[in-house]
C-alpha cells in the first residue's frame, strides 16, 4: 500500500471511522438473519447522529491528514474532488447488504471494491494520479472499518453463530457428495492393485528386433530398453517473449511428457517409430494414482459397436473382471489414462464412427488423459477437435548412438559397439535408414549377424531381415523342424505375402484365423512342403511360431508384428500377381504409400516403367483436392530411390513433373516436398532470384529431410538477409550433429536480430566456436558455473533462461555490461532483481517465476522501455509495483497478471505507445479500459481474441491505430470493434497455429482499416 496514505495514525483514523457507526447495544445479534453493516450506521435512520455536512467534514479530515503526513500524493486542485468522492463512497455503507462478518471475511481492499461499485465509481471524474490517491485512501478507511467491527462485543458470538451454521451446511454438502462420488471401496482398490499388475507384466517387455538368436530372450524389459525419442509441436504462443506477433516454430519435448500441459494429444508417428512402444512405457510409468487404459483400435473394431467404459477390459481380453461400475468410476473422477493405438490401422470409413466415440467419451468424462496414435497421413490436422496434435521426431544422432550401445548392451555384443557407429558416420545412405527404433534395430542385428556386412538400400535391408527372421533364427537356435514341418523361406515368404496383400486389400491390420487359413489353403497347391502335413491348419500354426513374423493379438486373430512388413509383403504379391493397376489407383490413400514405393523396388525394370506411368496418369486425373495430384507427382519421385534400374525417359519425365513444384511456394508444399525423401534436394534451387518467403519454405524442406546431404542445400543460405530463412536454420540444428552443423552451417549466419537457442551441454560447449552471438537463448538445467564460461561479456545484448532451476541469484549476469534485453522464464528460484540495477536493460521479461511474487527489485529499472509479465501476479495495488519513471513504451500483460490489480494507475506512463494483453490476465472492469483509452501515446494495441468480450463495455479507444487480435479462430463477434477503434488503420487477425482464417467476413467492419491476417507458417 502507498506508504503516504499509511502514515494516517490509528489514533487519528479510529475516532473519525468510529464515527460512523452507532454506539455499542447489547446482544449477540444471534438472529435469523445476518445484521446488515447498514442497521449500523450513525447518518441513516431517526436516531442519525451525522448529516451531509458532518461526512463531507470526516472525509475532508482524512484527506487532510493524508496530506499533512507526507508529500502530496494526489494534485492539490484536486483535493475537494477527492473529498467528494470518499464522502460518496462512504455514505455507501448504509446501502450494503453485508453483515460485518462478512465483511471481515471479504478483506478491507475486497470491502473498498463492493463501496465503489455501492456508490457508483464516483472516482471515474478523477485524474490517474488522483483516482490511484482516493483508492488508497479508501482501502486504509476499509481497514479501519473492518478492525472496528472486529472489536464489538457481537463479533465474536456472531462469528461463532455463523461458523456452526456454515459446518452444518458443509456436513450436508459432503454427505451429498459422498452419495453423489462414492469412494473406492476395498473391492475397487484391490481390483486396481491387481489390474497395475497385469499391466505391468502384459506392458513391460519390448522386442528389440534381431535380439532374437541362440540363448537369447525374445524380449526385453521395457525399463532397460526403452529410448526417450522427442515429439514435436507447433508453438502455441502467438507472440513472442516480448509480446510481439510471431511465426511459431514448432517445440521439442519428450514424447513421454505429451500431457505437461494438455490432456488430450493426438500422437503421429511413421511406421516403427516407436509409437506403440512409447504407449506401453506410459502405462507401466503412468503416476500410480492413475488408471492406465490401453486399447489397439485393430482389436476395438473387431466388433460391430465401439466399446462403453464397462467393456473396455473385456475388449482386449484382460484376465481380471472389474467390480460393476468400476471403469466409470475412474473415469468419472478424472484418474484415467485412455490410450487408443493404431488410428491408421483401420478402414477409413470407420474412422468417422471412431471420431464420434473418442469425441463422445471426452465430453461424457473431462479431466481424464486421453493419447491417440496414428500414422502421419491417415487423418488431416485438427482431426480430432480439443486434441493436442504431437509427431514422434525422427531420431537424431544423438538417439541413434543410445539406441545402439542400448541394443547391443542388451545383446551382449558389446564388441560390435564401436564398428556400427563408425559405420554409421561414414555411410550417409546407411545412416538415412536408420531413422526410428525399428530401423536402427534391424540394423544392428544384420550388423552383428554378418560379422559387419551391412545393405545400402531399404529393399536390401528388409531382404536380409526377413532371411534373418525365416530361416536364421531357428537354425542359430538349433531348432530344426520343431513342429515337424521343414518348409523353405521361399516357401513361407509366399503364404505370407498372401496375407499382407489380403490385409492390405480389406484396409485392415487383422485377419481371422480362419481367413487366414482359407487363404494358405488355396495358394498350398502352389507350395513345396519338405516335409509334414501341409494342411492348413498346420501350415498356418507354423507361420505363426516360427516366421517371427505373425503373432496373436487376440484369441482367433492374426496380424504382422509390425505394419512395415506387412506393407513390404503387400508389395511383393502385388508386383508378382500383376496387379499394378491396383497399386496406380490406390495411390492417392496415403496407407498405399509405402506399398508403392515398395512395389517400384520389388519390380522388374518395365513393371516400373508401367508402374510409373500409371502414377503419372492418376495424378494428371485426378483434380480434387489440387494437393492430391501433386503429391501422386512426388510419390512417382519419391519412388525413383528404389527404381535401381529405370528407362531414362521415364526416370528424366518423373524429375520434370515433380521440378514444376519447386520451389515450394507454400508450407504445405514444402513438407509435401520433404515426404519425397533426399532425391528432392538436388532440384531445390539456391536463393538468387527468390523471394524471401520462397527462399524460407525452400530451407524448410530441405531441413525437414535431414541428411547429411541437405547440409550444402541449407549451406547455400547462409549468407541470406531474411530473418526468417536465418532462424529457419538455426531452428533445425536438432537434426543434424551438433558440432558439424555449427561449423558449418551456424557460423555462417548473420547474428543480427537472430536468437539461437542452446538447449543441451553439447550446443553450449559449441557456442563459443560460432562467432560472435549477441542473442542468445539458454534453455534447460545448465549450472550458471557453465553459462558464465561462454557467454562473452563484451558481445552479450539479449538473453533469455528458461526452465532452469539453478539460476537464484542474479549477480552473476552483471558481468554482462552491455545487455540491454533480459527474459527469465520458469526459473523458479528467482526470488530478486535488484543484481540487474546496474545493468543497462531497457527490455525485461519475467514468466513464471513463483519467487518473485512481490517483484522485489523490479522499481529500481527505471531505464526499462519494454516489459513483460506472464503467469506472475502483480501485487494488488494497482500497477504500482512497475518502476514508476521508467519511459515504458512496450507493456505485455499476459495469464493471470492482473487477477487483483487491473490496470489501475496505467496512466502514469504516458510514453506507452504498444499495450499487450493475454489471454485470462484477471478480471478487467469499464475503469480499467478508461484507463487505456485515456493514455496519451497509445497506438497499438495487441487484444487476445479471448479478451473481445471483455472489452466491449469499454468506451472508445480513440488514439489506437493499429489492432492486432491473437488466437484467432474465426468464430469471434467483431461487431462492436469499429466503435471501440474509430481510428484503426491496420487489423491484422492472428490465427492459432496450424489454422488460417478468412477476412472476407470482416471486411466491411473496417472500410478504412488494412485487414490482413498472418499466414498459416511454421518453422520447421
């Protein structure tokens, strides 16, 4: 509180406040109904004691005291208007309905908020500094107020009265509760003790493929094996640490902590990426109050109608019978963990009736954690409505080497350890293979299997996989005819490939026994058996023990142990049988991709010639949607890796048609682009002659490929202006190795206005080999022993910290004397700015830091022009925490800033040109919108969407010139925006990630206003 205003004596406060209210009476006041604070008052009623005269006199007498004790802290033309307008407030007293317990409860500031709004703002003729007196003011009379009604003889009883009455109310609500939410009884808890068990024997194991030869087991368990692979997303904040509208990138996290920050996600991933594997590491590490569920659609949909809570165990076959109403229960207290595998493993038309079930359960059960998984392409973005949209990474150097020392580790064969790596560096079309767990794991056992003979092509590899799976495995287990059938690997690649094309055909991932034996019986005739029966029946049970292969999900089900190679066997059948007319006209069903491009690799030289032209004509015909036939373009591209022996003509005409769509000219278009794999690189042109936004989504596919042959395409970059193209590049260092791509790629880059995030020890024991970095973004765990090792004094002007948990103490930043620009972002220890007084900062942004809660040190920047708040709550006296000299031209307010201090006193920086306003910064009144409107040199104001309805009651904003609307989804009323802003000339609409909005609707509001919206882009 303004220390002027407490500096009034109690022994001068008490006697006027006492004044107000009539003398003491006897009693309890234990009656039915709460005695009004009005039933109190000494200027109301025939027994009045004071009239007007005397209240202006006792107003007048706090003012003047207030003024006596100290400098003048409102201007002293306006002391009569501040009298007027406590004696206002006060005689507001008489109109309240609050008993003075209740008012006690409420608080003296909570107790001045009811009088204003009592009283009608009478405040709202006040100047600023004059407003920000009276409220001063009036909280130290609250607080006089309430001490006085704590000292009655009748508060105490009355208060004793209420607190029985209140514990009875409350024993009501917690039996209604109680009947409403039962809690788990012994039956729930001893079921759910047994259930975490099953789920933890059924859930943590993992096959780690080619872990599969003599005296070793066939899985591993998860706890040892398991590799944390990375998720990306789009950046959901829409502007920037300082406020300011930005072009998200996308944000890297482990995948495991997909529900940080949101309970839905809708989890992408290619095949073998690891995305059943990551759904069984979160059932068996999920926090033990939760209830892990997981449910494979392929099983789900086996029956005619999608499973009720009741019969989500009995759907996948779980042993143990749940307590009736058990899953409900769960569900209802918001202890579920829901996972749903596999949304691109079924038939597309029965995705829909997926989407409504999914949909349906969320609403019906909210607060519960719900993890979908899918193939990239099987269904288009923001599918699933609420869900959070994630897509496993490609793995990175980095995770290649641990999934490597891991495997071999768990293979005991520690000795191929080093072979594999350097393999690994030295052969790019090797290492572009290795992009997921299941490619790097048959990797490492061709690698071990053949002594250090590794293939150089996906064909060749799945070649020697499946020779490894087929015959190998039983022959190095010494497992000669267990069954007593010999059939050879000819012959088993045959049936199976019967299979996977009949898979592939249905649109499904499953396959009944009994189909599956219909179809061995129908091909036998065809096959060579050694020796043994060779009925069906037989056939198949063989397959399905010794292929490696098959395996049983269910009781009378079959499926492949992984979708890739089913697609590869789908192929094989497809090209042997003739059936390239099927393959062409599947090709625009993106669960045919794979398929085709096996098929090409499986292929005799005019089978793909005819293959070829066949794609060519599907895209040439096909007209809706546009990208569809584009991308058949790219598919016949992305097939010419496995053409190894192809009609130059044709091979020539596939580059042409494909060249038209380079360079890309959308983001779209540039990942359509990458999916097209490395051969795309060699068309994509340098930047001389592009455009800028062209020259970025040309760095956006190249990058999103990440070989080792994108470096010389993202090279040819480096020296471009655009700052978009700069942090495009910077943006995808992940991918590629640290040291090599700082080299040569990073120390190239113009530092000007680029940020480069350094998120592990590696990138920041390589900062210091980059050349001069001026700003620089420290994210993660590093010590401040590690930092003030390589962060130069001389060069430093901007940096961020984020999520670092060891910065407490500041003083280590004043080395830094020229940094003008400082954000501390979810560091919790930070607890005190004053180390930064010396500092030359004119920029400050401070998110999420819990120690700062009184902003101590934050008055003494008075040098401050822009400044940020977010997940920090001012303290409750208006702005006055903010360094009140500080010329600030740029404020950003963002979520639950403002919860108890509004915007009062904004008008003390009448430089402000740019006021920023999040989403949910606190409740915000008619009086806090004056005070903008009032502000002398506001021109821009950045409004959250969210916040449109908030602002309507306010009056015009007459000085704003430029609007900018973040979060936009294109659903929002703009109807009362042109009377807010009659001055507007620019609005510009910024949509949430990964959506774009239309202006059309909104033209006519703004004839005279440049309407835009920021296009659709990521950094990728």
């Amino acid at each position: 509180m303004d220390p002027v205003v407490m500096r009034i004596a109690s022994s001068v406060a008490s006697p006027l406040i006492r004044k107000l209210f009539q003398s003491e009476g006897p009693g309890a006041g234990l009656v039915d109904r709460p005695v009004r604070i009005a039933s109190y008052v000494s200027f109301k009623g025939e027994k009045r004691t004071l009239d007007g005269t005397d209240m202006h006199d006792l107003a007048a007498a706090l003012v003047d005291e207030a003024f006596r004790t100290g400098e003048s802290p409102a201007p002293t033309d306006e002391r009569w208007a501040v009298v007027d307008a406590l004696t206002t407030t006060l005689y507001a007293l008489g109109d309240l309905t609050l008993s003075d317990v209740a008012a006690v409860e409420l608080g003296h500031t909570a107790l001045a908020r009811e009088l204003r709004r009592a009283a009608d703002t009478p405040e709202r003729e006040l100047s600023a500094d004059a407003t920000y007196f009276y409220e001063r003011l009036l909280e130290t009379a609250c607080l006089h107020i309430l001490n006085f009604f704590t000292q009655r003889s009748t508060f105490i009883p009355a208060t004793l009265v209420t607190q029985s009455r209140r514990q009875g109310e409350l024993i009501a609500l917690i039996d209604e509760l109680i009947a409403r939410n039962p809690l788990p009884g012994s039956a729930d808890a001893a079921f759910e003790r047994r259930y975490l068990e099953h789920i933890a024997q059924k859930h943590n194991a993992l096959t780690i493929y080619g872990i599969d030869l003599r005296d070793s087991p066939e899985r591993w368990p998860l706890d040892a094996a398991y590799l944390s692979l990375s998720a990306t997303c789009p950046d959901t904040r829409t502007m920037d640490a300082s406020g300011v509208p930005l072009t998200p990138d996308p944000v890297r996290l482990h995948a495991e902590d997909a529900f940080l920050d949101h309970d839905r996600v809708l989890l992408r991933g290619d095949a073998g990426s690891g995305k059943t594997t990551l759904v069984q590491w979160l059932a068996i590490t999920t926090d033990r109050d939760r209830i892990p569920f997981v449910l494979p659609l392929r099983t789900l949909i086996r029956s005619d109608t999608l499973p009720t809570p009741d019969r989500f165990l009995t759907s996948v076959a779980c042993p143990h019978t749940p307590p009736d109403g058990w899953t409900e229960r769960v569900l209802r207290s918001g202890r579920a963990l829901v996972m749903v595998d596999g949304l691109d493993e079924i038939p597309g038309p029965d995705r829909t009736r997926i989407k409504d079930w999914l949909l349906d359960l969320t609403r019906a059960f909210p607060g519960n954690r719900w993890l979908v998984t899918s193939r990239p392409t099987a269904v288009r973005p923001d599918w699933l409505d609420g869900f959070r949209e994630l897509t496993l990474a490609r793995m990175t150097d980095t995770d290649v080497a641990a999934f490597v020392q891991r495997w071999h580790r768990a293979a005991d064969a520690c000795s191929y350890e080093t072979d594999l790596l350097s393999a690994l560096r030295a052969k790019p079309d090797l290492a572009r293979l290795a992009t997921n767990p299941l490619m790097c794991g048959l990797i490492c056992a061709l690698h071990r299997e053949r002594r250090g003979y590794l293939p150089q092509d996906r064909k060749e590899l799945y070649d020697a996989a499946l020779a490894m799976l087929l015959t190998r495995r039983d022959l190095e287990r010494g497992m000669s005819t267990p069954d007593g059938l010999e059939m050879s690997e000819p012959a088993r690649l045959a049936l199976l490939q019967r299979i996977a094309y009949a898979l592939i055909l249905s649109g499904r991932t499953e396959m009944d026994e009994t189909t599956a034996e219909s179809l061995i019986d129908r091909a036998l005739p065809s096959i060579t058996i050694s020796s043994g029966t060779a009925d069906a029946p037989a056939v198949f049970r063989h397959l399905l023990l010794r292929s490696g292969l098959l395996r049983q999900p269910g009781p009378g089900v079959v499926d492949f142990v992984h979708r890739t190679f089913l697609d590869y066997l789908g192929a094989r059948a497809a090209v042997e049988d003739g059936h390239l007319d099927v393959l062409a006209s599947h090709a625009a069903d993106p669960q045919w991709e794979d398929v085709i491009r096996m098929a090409v690799a499986h292929a005799r030289p005019h089978e793909r010639v005819g293959l070829l032209e066949k794609l060519k004509t599907e895209a040439d015909r096909t007209q809706t949607p546009a990208t569809t036939g584009a991308r058949l373009r790219l598919l016949a591209m992305a097939c010419l890796e496995h053409a190894t022996e192809l009609d130059p003509r044709v091979r020539a005409e596939v580059e042409a048609r494909a060249a038209e769509l380079i360079p890309p000219r959308t983001v779209e278009e540039a990942r359509a682009l990458a999916e097209a794999g490395p051969l795309v690189l060699g068309l994509l042109p340098g930047p001389g002659g592009l455009s800028d936004e062209v020259a970025h989504y040309v760095t956006v596919t190249a990058s999103m490929i990440a070989t080792d042959a994108a470096l010389p395409v993202l090279k040819r970059y480096c020296s471009h202006p655009d700052l978009r193209v700069r942090a495009q590049l910077v943006g995808t260092w992940h991918r590629f190795n640290t040291d090599v791509y700082a080299d040569e790629v990073i120390a190239h880059l113009d530092p000007d206005d680029l940020s480069i995030t350094i998120d592990s020890p590696e990138r920041l024991r390589a900062l210091d080999r980059m050349g001069p970095r001026p700003c620089v973004g420290l994210h993660g765990p590093h010590s401040i022993e590690d930092m003030t090792q390589v962060l130069d004094p001389s060069l430093i002007t901007r940096l961020a910290l984020s999520d670092n948990p060891n910065v407490n103490d500041l003083a280590w930043l004043t080395r830094l004397t020229g940094m003008t620009s400082l954000s501390l972002i979810d560091c919790p220890a930070v607890a005190d700015l004053s180390p930064l007084e010396d500092l030359p900062l004119t920029s400050l942004h401070l998110y999420s830091l819990p120690e700062l809660s009184g902003l101590k040190g934050l008055q003494i920047l008075d040098g401050l022009k822009t400044l940020g708040f977010s997940e920090l709550a001012l303290p409750g006296n208006g702005l006055s925490a903010l360094p009140a000299s500080a010329p600030l031209e740029f404020l950003f307010l963002g979520r639950n800033t403002l919860t108890s201090s509004g915007l009062r006193g904004l008008g003390r920086w009448p430089t402000l040109q740019t006021l920023s306003i999040g989403p949910e910064p606190g409740p915000l009144t008619a009086r806090d919108w004056e005070e903008v409107a009032a502000l002398p040199s506001l021109q821009c104001l950045n409004l959250n969407s969210r916040m449109l309805a908030a602002v309507e009651s306010a009056r015009p904003f007459a000085r704003v010139e430029q609007l900018f609307l973040p979060q936009f989804t294109g659903t929002e009323d703009l109807s009362a925006l042109p009377a807010l802003f009659p001055h507007v000339r620019t609005v510009t609409l910024i949509p949430l990630p990964g959506q774009s909005v239309d202006t059309g609707p909104y033209e006519s509001l703004f004839p005279d206003a440049a309407l835009t919206a920021l296009p659709r882009t990521y950094g990728y």
